[in-house]
C-alpha cells in the first residue's frame, strides 16, 4: 500500500473510506472518464441514459462479485471501442491509512476480469474485498424480497464484507466446491475419493458461511431494534437448512452432518443435476414489524425503506465494530422516497461520515442537501462538476 502523508490527504471524516478518483477506459458508454470526489455525498445528476447508473456500477467492481447488473465481464466492454482494447476503471481509495491504487478490467485476450492492487495482480477478486467494502441499492433491487433467495444472500453476504472481509474468500471457495461436486457427479461418479474431498470442503466452507450469516443477521437485528427515525425497524434472520441445525448443535457436528447427508445424496443429486444441500439454500427473512407482514407483501416504498434500514443499520455497525465505513452507492434512491425518509437518509449519511453516490434525473429531490454534496451532471457519458 502506498502511504502517503497524512496532511496530503483529502479531508476525511476520521475512518472513511472513500473513492477519490475514478478513471473509466472503454466502459460501458465512457470511452475515457475521470472524476475525482471527497467524503459525503457525491450527487450525479443527468438525462436518461447518460451514464449514471453505469459510474456505480464501475465503483461496485471495487467488491467481489459481478457489480451492480450482475453482468458478465464482456458486457461492460463498450461496444464501438477499437479491437483489441480492454475496458478497465481504475480507484483511488482513500482511507485513514494512506492511499490504495486499485484497478480491474477485461485481461487481454480473455473474459476474465482481472483486479490489480498498488500495480500488482491479484489472486481473486476477494483480495479487494480487504480493502474496500461497497453496498449498494439499486433499482433492479425493488423485487428484492418477492424474487428468489440468491439476491437476499448475496445482499447479505456483501454486507458481510464490510464487517468481515475473508468472508468473501469463503462465498469464492464454496461456490467453487459447489460446481467442481456437480462436475464430478456428471463427468466422473466413480471418483469417490475425489468426491469426499470436494464434499469436506463443501461442508467446511458451508457451515462457515452459514455462521457468518447467521451471526451478521443477529447482530442486524439487535440494532435495527434500536435504530429510531422515519425507517421501519424490519425483523431480520438467516434461514437456511444448515443454519437450521446450527442453532441446536455445535459447527463440528453440523459439519459431519453434511458431508455425510452430500455423501448419502449422491445419486439423487446427480439425477437432479444439482446440489441440494449447501450454504447456497440459505435465505436472508425479512418481516416489516410494525405491520407484521413479510417483507414480499410490504408495499414498493416500504420494502425500498426496509432495504435502505438494512444498509444503514450494516454501515453503523461497519463503523462500530471495524471502524470501517462502507461506500454506499444508492441509484434513483431519492426518487422512491417521501420526503420525511429523503431527508433522514441525508442526515444519515451526514452523521455516519459515509461516500454516499446517489444518482437522479432531478436534481431538485437533492437541493436540500445543499453545501453538504458534490454535484455532478452526466450528459452522453461526459461528466461535469456544477
Ligand atoms: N457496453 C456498452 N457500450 C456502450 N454503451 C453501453 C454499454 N452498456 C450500456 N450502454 C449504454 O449506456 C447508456 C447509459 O446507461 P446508464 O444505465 O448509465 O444510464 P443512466 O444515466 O443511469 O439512465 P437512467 O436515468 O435511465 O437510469 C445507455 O444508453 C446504455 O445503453
Ligand atoms: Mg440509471
């Protein structure tokens, strides 16, 4: 990590962390973009189409994972770029231990997307998850809670990083025995020995991960039981077959369970192409409790603020029990909205000390937040400062 001197840095709130500049090569609609932005909030505003949401999602490669779109690595390649290029974007991250280069983009001749750290390649893109944590809301995550469990559980499984980032080294290293044991079940059933290693990792990793979600969930609820405000206070809990067992027996136990039911299960799962058991049928349950209903039956703007509660309650305790601070990325927030929420989620993001990026066609759903923001205007992927 390169430090530098303190009196260089930008004035931070003391433990932010935050993206000071971002250069974009060949993204989506940027050929070449730079912005550069302090701590709070970083308001961009524009036109349909200009490239809005496309910035967040450049920043949401600094985490783990596919971004914001959950798209592939080929679709942020910008189309009409010249042969042969790569699209990249490149980070500055501030924090209150000096600067940090970080950078990802296509690797040449591949699909892959590959992370580079201070100029050095990464082994996974997990290693940024050491460094940055990024949450973002967006509107592709309006149907959240009606849609399936796996957005829940990588919503909480983000959240997770930014109190735990190894975290992400075990979605990575599960996913992975989750595949190579289908693999092997299709390709090559006689491998047995194969097969028990596969499975010992499957359940190491998925007991570990159930845990993580288990103990990220508890300490979610205790707090937002004590968050107060205008956002509703939803009940929150990890579920999932494993977590199941986990609340009645030790991890060791819960482990030998599942390799041992993976073992049992094997011609079934083969039969069914997948499987069955593992920390990936694990779902985040959200209940609105003032209204006592499931949060797939809360209304669109109360399921928008029960997520937005989520995200606050995760940064306070980032804050509280890291001193990390996660860099939020909230696309069209203000939109979905009424203005008593708008206004305590800028208070919010005032007092936590959080790189807030926010996107909008209307500028006017931001004016209050007046010499407290950053104002950007995006315009055909040009980006201004007003
Ligand atoms: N790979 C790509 N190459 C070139 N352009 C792309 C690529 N992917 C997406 N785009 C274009 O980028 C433009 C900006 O998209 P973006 O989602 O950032 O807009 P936005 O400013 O968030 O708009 P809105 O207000 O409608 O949400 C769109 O016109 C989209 O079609
Ligand atoms: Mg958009």
């Amino acid at each position: 990590m390169v430090r530098a001197n303190a009196a260089q840095l930008p004035r931070l709130t003391p433990r932010s962390t935050i993206v000071s500049r971002l250069t974009l090569t060949e993204f989506r609609c940027y050929g070449q973009a730079r912005i550069e932005a302090a701590g709070g909030a970083v308001v961009l505003t524009g036109p349909n189409g200009a490239g809005k949401t496309n910035l967040l999602e450049a920043i949401s490669l600094m985490s783990p994972g596919r971004g914001l779109r959950s798209a592939r690595s080929n679709d942020f390649q910008r189309i009409g770029a010249a042969d042969g290029s790569n699209w990249g974007v490149a980070a500055t991250i501030s924090g209150p231990d000096g600067e940090t280069l970080a950078g990802t983009g296509r690797e040449a001749g591949t699909e892959r997307r590959g992370v580079q750290i201070d100029g050095k390649a990464a082994k996974s893109q997990a290693a940024l998850a050491e460094i940055v944590s990024v949450v973002w809301l967006t509107p592709l995550m309006d149907r959240l809670f009606v849609e399936g469990a796996k957005g829940r559980r990588k919503f909480l499984d983000r959240l997770i990083f930014g109190l735990d980032p190894a975290h992400a080294g075990r979605v990575t290293r599960h996913d992975l025995a989750v595949r190579q044991r289908s693999r092997l079940l299709t390709e090559r059933p006689g491998e047995s020995a194969w097969l028990d290693a596969v499975e010992a990792e499957l359940a190491a990793t998925g007991v570990a991960l159930a845990a993580a979600r288990m103990d990220m969930a508890a300490r979610l609820a205790r707090a937002l039981e004590q968050s107060t405000g205008p956002f509703p206070r939803p009940i929150v809990a990890a579920e999932g077959p494993i977590e199941a067992r986990l609340a009645s027996e030790p991890a060791l136990a819960v482990e030998d369970w599942v390799r041992g039911a993976l073992a049992r299960n094997r011609a079934g799962d083969a039969a069914q192409g997948e499987t069955q058991l593992g920390a990936h049928r694990g779902d985040l349950a959200v209940t609105h409790r003032e209204k006592g209903v499931p949060a797939a039956l809360a209304s669109t703007g109360e399921q928008k603020a029960i997520l937005v509660a989520i995200v606050l309650a995760a940064a306070r305790l980032a804050m509280a029990e890291r001193g990390r601070m996660p860099i939020l990325l909230l696309d069209e927030i203000a939109a979905h909205l009424d203005a008593g929420r708008r206004e305590a989620l800028y208070a919010e993001i005032g007092t936590l000390g959080a790189q807030a990026w926010m996107t909008g066609a209307d500028r006017s759903l931001f004016e209050s937040l007046g010499d407290n923001a950053q104002f950007f205007t995006i315009r055909d992927a040009r980006i201004t400062q007003t």
